[in-house]
C-alpha cells in the first residue's frame, strides 16, 4: 500500500490533479516509481506536480567519466583505489546516490525519465523541481538529458510556472570536481616502486593534507553553510574548477523558453522572472522601446501560483536568469516582436561568469538596434554601426571588462574609422577585441595606435595617451624593424600589454625604451629580461613609478640578472619606483663600481672605421684604442625610492614563507584584515617552526608600521626623528586595541 512514505493508492487514482511530494525528500527509488506510474498514463489529469527536495541527480553528475570505462575525467573510489591514492574522494560529493559509477551507467538516467514520464501528463501547469540534486552538469553527455527535459516541457501547452531553484545554475558556485591535483600530488610524493615504505609515505602525506583542510571553528566563522572556500582550492587534494554556466542549462532554457503558457520561472531562490509581464510589454509598447532585462526580475515571496511580488530595487538577473531571458525573447511564442532596445545590467552577476554573460547578449546583437550596460554606461549604436552612419566608436573607462560586446559591435560595423577605448582594460578578451579591429577593413586607429602607417617610423611616441592593452597588442603587429625609440610613458598597460610590445620589440636597433607609470608586474619582468639578455643597442631605459613584481619573484630577479649582465645599457632610469634594496644594491654596485663605463658598440666603431677609410685616412691601433676610449659613456642610474624587502629581512626561511612574507609586504595580504590573517594562519600550518617564527615577527613589525615597506625610504635621512618615535607609539596603542578582534599567528 506504501512505499517509502507514498501512498500507490493515490497513485493509482486517475482523477488525482494534485501530487506534491515535497514534504519529505524522496529518495532516487521512490522518485523513480512515481514517474514508472506517470509514465503508464495513470495520471493524465494531473495539473499539480510537485518533486522538490527529491533525488533526481542525473546519472553522469558532478565529476565526468572515470579512466577505466570512459577514458577520461574523474577518479572514483574504486579507480583511487587501482591507482594506490589513499584518498576517499566521496568525500567530494555533497549529495550522493549510493550508486557506483558503473552502476549508475547501466541504469537509466533519471533525468531522461522524467522528461518521458511528463509526455503523459498533457494537463500540467506546475512543475516543482526545486533542490532535487541539478548540481554541475558540464560536457555533452551531461547536457543530454536536460536537453530531453526541456524539449518535454515545450510539448506542455498549459504549463504556467516551473520552480527550479535550489541548484547552482551559475558561479560562483557552480563547480566541477576534479582530480588532476591528486595525480601530480602523488607523482611528486611517491618515492621508487621498490621502496617498501612507499605505502606508508603516501598515505602521511595524504593525512597531512587533511589535516590542512581541517580548521578550528573560530576560523570558520564566514564560511557558507555547505562550507565551499573556493579561495584556497589550489591547496586541495581534489580541486574545484569554477564552472560559470552548467551546459545543461542551456539546453534546458531552450525548452522551457518555448513552452506556449509559461508565466513565471522561479530560477534561483533569489529570482524569479516574469514572463507574463514582458509578454504583456511587447504587446503593450513598441519594439523600439528600451528594455530593461532587470525589470522582469521579482524577488520571490510569494508562490508561483500566486501574483509576484512587487520587484524590489535590488532584483536581478543571474547569469541563469539572464540566459533564460535571452531565450525568451528569441524563442517564446508569447513575445510577438523580439525587443530591438535592450538594457542590461551585470553588476550583480559574478566575476567568473561575466565572459559568458557577454557572450549570450553578444549571440542576439545582430536583432538588436541598441544595446546599454548600464552599470558599465556602455552604450553601443548597432543601427547607426550597421548602417555605415557612425565613423567614430568611444568606449569609456567604465566598460572595463566588456571587450566581447565591443568586439561583436566592432565586427556589425561598416563605415567605423576609429575605435576610441583610451584606458579601458579589457581583460582577457583584449585579444579579442585587437582581432576585430584587425578584421574590420575601414579601421584605421585603435587607441591613437594606427594600423599601417607605422611599419616604416624610427621614433614613435606614445607618452600619456592611455593606448591600454588594445593598443599595445596592435602596435606590437606592426613595428618596424629599424624603430630607435619607443616611448609608451602613461599609457595604462598592464603586464599583458608591456609583455606584448617587448617581445616584438627590434633587437638591433632600438636605442631607447620609455615604460614609465605602467604596470610591469611578472610577465612584464620576465619579457624585459629576456630582451635585454640578447639586446645590445639599447642604451636607455625608463622604469620611472612602475610597478614591479614581488621581491621574491623569479620573474625579478631575472630581471635584475638582465640589467647586470646588459653591459650596453647607458641609462637606467627608476625614479618614482619602489626598488627592492637588494636589487639597488646590485644594480648600484654594477653601475657605479664593476662596470661605471660603457664602451662605444660595435656599430658605431664600424661607421668611425668607414669614415676613415672613405676619406682615405688611416690610424695606427694605439691612436684608435685612444679615440674609442674617450668615446665611452659614462653610466647614469636613477633610483629615487628604496626599501627593505620583508622576505630579505628573513633570508634563511623557505621558499613558501618567502612568498608568503612578499605578500603580506606587498598589502594583498593585510594583517588588519581578519580574512586575510586567517589565510596566512592556514598557510602557516604546512611551514616549519623556524618558517613561523619569521612570519610572526614579520606581522608584529608590520603591525608596529615599523617595517621600511609600510613607507617609502629616501636616500636621505629624516630630520623630525623625535616625530617619528611619537607616530611610532600612537601606532602602538592602536595596534593594541586592534589585537583584541584578530588572532595572532
């Protein structure tokens, strides 16, 4: 009569137009019975069903394929096992179906099920899927069933409002579990087959990793409930990979997007969006009109069945939602005319997922005539950019971060002379919009940076111009092999940008490079380094107020090995950058003391020797000798600010703790902050005791601003020392009262 909790009585009951499930959760086996009966046509008067809270985690869930069956992905208990990991990795799994991967193959996909059973129930208007186990689908087979799910409920002519919150649709926290950590780990631990103890070490080190993940409750204190920290994933024996859009769901709002009645879509607990209303204002207003896509947004507190609730200032569209929108207006029977303004807002949708937003509003840009980001106030004339009526495309500083649509609007134009995107970073799809400018034939500037008109200069100055990464990346295309001086001062690079021009850089001719107020950071340096290596006709270089990498990095100590061993560099410019003292000090004894003179180079001597021999004049060895060595050059080093690296003042600790002192005296790790001090007491449990010692002093210098990084030091002394001890005890009593909140490491 009963099983697991239902009642087969009712279900057996063809009148039955309610069935609500949601009470208790449901395992997969009782899920599966209820659908086996709507699947025979037992319930075809059914209008009311609700699953939520039940287990319908479809089979190919959150980690891919494992090795021996699949070829590729995921290890499994039993793989971990075969491959002598002595990890239990169900400990990854936040909700599981008891049910091997083998196993879960061979059975059908409870997805697929459900998408057949609901071919039987032609009457349904409510759908409740809420919290039943959607978690990360990625990959073709994993969208496979959700495609059968959604093309289902496109076929339910009075479907009118679906709940599919309680899954993580979208980052952040959609996340895909993997094991590529665990396989490096194990080969970098795992000592020679022959060793009998290699067992035993594997598996302390295994511990030692757990042990890591373990900490005190004090410290868990702003962790979520389900206890994600994505911050540290790197440091996990298995990993996460931030996914921003699970595949499925793709396919899914395809369906449901088509569904001829739906009304409302409950998509995140956070989000419901109304699609009753903007059928209503496409009936309502003309498709001229501007739509903003945040409008339909309600926040939802009251059931689907009901009217929404009044949209609140702060509802949005995730990147779930918005994905759903946009199929909406392209596909929806109920929206007659897809909308040709549209208004978007992305302030509220995650870092990792804003690429893929762009790219979902980018695929509809050829319907629209108008496109507005406005908390980007990027606002992008498609009509005029087609029509061939606009010359000129500004994008202002604020559209950082949205290279994709300036891209795909670059791409639709047809008269567009010059794209004005002076300072804007556009982050890792800078490339993409330097290949649409590229591609784009009436183009001729980007960024003041013109397209073919520079293959043939000697001297190109840039200074102040804010070119940004675009324009450095295009200029990088198009230098010309004799170019003698570049001088790209002020213009907003980044490391990408700087690595970009220097590695197109001429080797044999250019004699001067200005780099000043951009940030060099770590592939900058090691560029830089990796030209001065070979280079031989620079004799100036200006790094005035750049940002260089870490003290500790490899990327500036190569740089610094680079200046030292370049013995044509006339001119070293650095005033206004903060200089390790370790590196002023090696670039001060090499200037001044091991080589304070530059000889003449080898190109010029051979034109003096030419001079001479074209005017028929010879000299004996020792009168030439004579001329070449007046004609050396004095060396010239400008190096305004010093400072005493954190990690030099403790030369004897690890490589780790050194890296962990750069970046607490670099502030991305700031011991007032009690976030960040958690994160340096975690990194301190896998450093020895001679490592945390040096990193407790260093936080109580830090903490006492008696450190020479918290301020700038000059190659004069103060005069007001007595100020200083005074400053120096008002910190102190601050610091005091601080303490109170932090925990000491």
């Amino acid at each position: 009569r009963t099983f697991n909790g239902i009642d087969l009585a009712e279900l057996s009951d063809p009148r039955l137009e309610t069935l609500d499930l949601s009470a208790t959760p449901k395992n997969r086996a009782s899920v599966m019975l209820v659908l086996n009966f709507l699947r025979l046509g037992a319930l075809g008067r059914l209008r009311v069903l609700d699953l939520s809270n039940a287990d319908l985690m479809p089979s190919c869930h959150p980690h891919p394929r494992t090795p021996e069956l699949f070829g590729v992905g995921h290890l499994c208990n039993a793989c971990a096992t075969h491959h002598s990991l002595a990890v239990d990795l169900n400990l990854a799994c936040q909700v599981c179906d008891n049910d091997a991967c083998g196993a879960a193959w061979r059975s059908g996909d409870v997805v697929e099920d459900l998408a057949r059973a609901l071919h039987a129930v032609p009457l349904l208007e409510y759908l409740g899927l809420a919290n039943t186990c959607f978690t990360t689908m990625d990959g073709p087979v994993a969208s496979r069933p959700f495609k059968r799910l959604g093309a289902a409920l496109s076929r339910l002519a009075r479907l009118a409002a679906v709940d599919l919150s309680g899954h993580a649709w979208s980052g952040p926290k959609l996340t895909r579990w993997c094991a590529e950590s665990i396989s490096a780990a194990a080969d970098a631990y795992r000592v020679d087959d022959d060793d009998d103890h290699d067992n035993l070490k594997e598996q302390t080190y295994w511990r030692s990793q757990r042990a890591l993940r373990q900490e005190p409750h004090d410290l868990d204190s702003d962790q979520d409930a389900d206890g994600h920290d994505d911050r540290r994933d790197h440091e996990r024996a298995y990993s996460r990979t931030c996914l921003p859009l699970a595949l499925g769901w793709s396919a899914l709002a395809k369906g449901l997007a088509r569904c001829p009645a739906l009304d409302r879509v409950r998509v995140t607990a956070q989000v419901d969006l109304d699609v009753a209303a903007l059928a209503r204002w496409a009936d309502d207003r003309p498709a001229a009109a501007l739509v903003h896509a945040h409008a339909f947004a309600f926040e939802p507190k009251t059931p689907l069945s009901s009217p929404p609730a009044a949209r609140r200032a702060d509802a949005h569209l995730d990147l779930a939602a918005l994905v759903l929108f946009i199929h909406i207006i392209r596909l929806s029977p109920r929206v007659d005319a897809m909308p040709k303004r549209l208004c978007f807002d992305f302030s509220k949708i995650a870092p990792t997922c804003e690429a893929r937003a762009q790219t979902a509003v980018a695929s509809i840009l050829d319907c629209l005539d108008e496109l507005v980001v406005e908390d980007r106030s990027l606002r992008l004339d498609l009509a005029k950019l087609r029509a061939g009526e606009q010359t000129v495309l500004a994008v202002p500083e604020a559209a950082k971060g949205n290279g994709i649509l300036v891209a795909a609007a670059v791409r639709q134009a047809t008269a567009l002379e010059r794209l004005d995107a002076h300072g804007v970073d556009f982050g890792a799809s800078t490339e993409d919009v330097v290949d649409a400018a590229e591609h784009c034939p009436t183009l001729r500037s980007l960024n003041g940076v013109a397209r073919d008109a520079l293959h043939s200069e000697t001297s190109l100055d840039f200074s102040g111009r804010a070119i940004a990464d675009a324009g450095a990346l295009l200029l990088a295309k198009s230098l010309s092999p004799t170019l003698l001086r570049l001088d790209l001062s002020n213009c907003a690079l980044t490391p990408t940008g700087v690595a970009a021009v220097v590695a197109a850089l001429p080797n044999a001719a250019l004699e001067s490079l200005d780099l000043s107020r951009n940030h060099v950071g770590d592939a900058g340096a090691a560029r830089l380094a990796t030209y001065l290596r070979t280079n031989r006709s620079l004799t100036r270089l200006a790094l005035r107020g750049v940002l260089l990498p870490y003290s500790t990095s490899a990327a500036l100590e190569n740089l610094g090995l680079a200046l030292e061993a370049n013995a044509a560099l006339v001119e070293l410019d650095m005033i206004d950058t903060v200089v390790p003292e370790k590196l002023a000090a090696s670039l001060t004894r090499t200037f001044l003391e091991k080589q304070p003179v530059c000889p003449m180079n080898l190109a010029s001597k051979l034109a003096f020797l030419a001079t001479l021999r074209r005017i028929d004049l010879t000299l004996d060895p020792d009168a030439l000798r004579t001329i070449f060595a007046f004609l050396r050059q004095r060396r010239l080093l400008r190096i305004g600010m010093r400072r005493v690296a954190l990690a030099d003042m403790f030369a004897d600790v690890s490589v780790n703790a050194r890296d962990l002192l750069d970046r607490m005296d670099s502030g991305q790790l700031n011991v007032r902050l009690p976030d960040d001090l958690r994160e340096i007491n975690r990194a301190m449990l896998n450093l020895t005791e001679r490592d945390n010692l040096a990193i407790t002093d260093a936080y109580e210098l830090l903490m006492q601003d008696l450190h020479p990084a918290q301020h700038h030091v000059h190659h004069h002394l103060a005069d007001d020392t007595d100020d200083d001890t005074d400053d120096d005890t008002d910190d102190d009593d601050d610091d005091d009262d601080d303490d109170d909140d932090i925990t000491e490491p």
